[in-house]
C-alpha cells in the first residue's frame, strides 16, 4: 500500500485507534534531585508498555503454520516524564510498531512499520485539581492503526485503517 493511499484513507476515514493485543507495563522514578535537592526531590519518570505477539496457525490444512494476522508482533508505548515537586510534569512520548505485520491469513500482505512522536505536559500536586494537555503524532506521520483481516488480500483489498493525524488532548481531573 502506498503512503498516498493511506493518506487518502486518512482525509476520508477517521477511526479511533484499537490497541491490539494485551499490555503490560511498568513505571520508575529513574533519577531524583536533578534540580531540587529539597524535601521532595525533582524526578525523571520513565513509563513503558510493551506487547509481544507470537500466535500462528498450528499446522492449518490451508494456512499451515502461518503468522496470524492483525496485530504488530512487537508494539512499544513509552514516555519519559521530568516531575517537579511542585507538581509540574512535561516530557516526550513514543509509539512504535518497528515490524510490519500480516493482514491475511494467508501472509501475504503486510502493513508498514510506524513510529509517533508526542509531547505530554501537566500539573498534578497531589491535591484535588489535575490537568493536562498532550500532542500526538507531532510530525504528523500517515501510518496504518488497524487493519481488516481476510484470507487472502489483493491489490484492491479494502482492509486497512489509517491512524490518527496530529492531535492535542486535554484533560482535567477533580478528586474528592
């Protein structure tokens, strides 16, 4: 598929992003007191999620021992944070697919492998309001989210699912 055709796509279908497979992550406070020494020290916070998937078929009369379709063997979600004992928080956040991955059982069409940049900036000080604001996809990369799944693709197979452009989200919290 031509990143023409996926820019197509994009100007004419906007689809919220499906997440495949199963997440797991961690988060740690990986460095303390780089500019505050105090109380309560500044921290670098790193958050991961990273998913692997390895599912074929098991000696299938018609796939044989094919990859299953439709969804990134290795997906990658990472943001490193600069928290301020204030409450202040801002830093950068990647998205990555780095292998293409089958759309048909019978593998022989692939999407294309994909990385977005973002940048997440916010105040939480533990106290009742929170807010941020984050950009996605700053460089505004045409990428494949998701992909329809059949058994054989052609050419002119409709089955693929552009991702989100570039985009600001915000948001705000009130606890009590």
């Amino acid at each position: 598929m031509s990143l023409q055709r996926v820019r197509q796509l994009q100007r004419h279908q906007r689809r919220p992003h499906r997440s495949p497979g199963h997440r797991s992550g961690a988060g740690a406070a990986i460095f303390r007191g780089i500019f505050n020494d105090g109380p309560a020290p500044d921290k670098l916070w790193l958050n991961l999620a990273y998913t692997f998937n390895d599912f074929r078929f098991d000696n299938d009369a018609a796939f044989g021992n094919n990859l299953l379709p439709g969804a990134p063997r290795h997906y990658l979600r990472a943001e490193l944070l600069y928290k301020n004992p204030n409450g202040f928080y801002f830093g950068p956040n990647v998205e990555w697919v780095p292998q293409a991955y089958f759309v048909d059982n019978a593998n022989t069409m692939k999407t294309e492998a994909y990385a977005l940049l973002g940048l997440k900036l916010g105040f939480d000080n533990g106290g009742p309001i929170s807010a941020y604001i984050e950009g996605r996809n700053l460089t505004n990369k045409a990428y494949i989210s998701s992909a329809s799944i059949i058994n054989q693709a052609t050419a002119t197979s409709p089955l693929f699912e552009p991702g989100n452009g570039r985009a600001v989200f915000a948001g705000m919290k009130y606890r009590w």
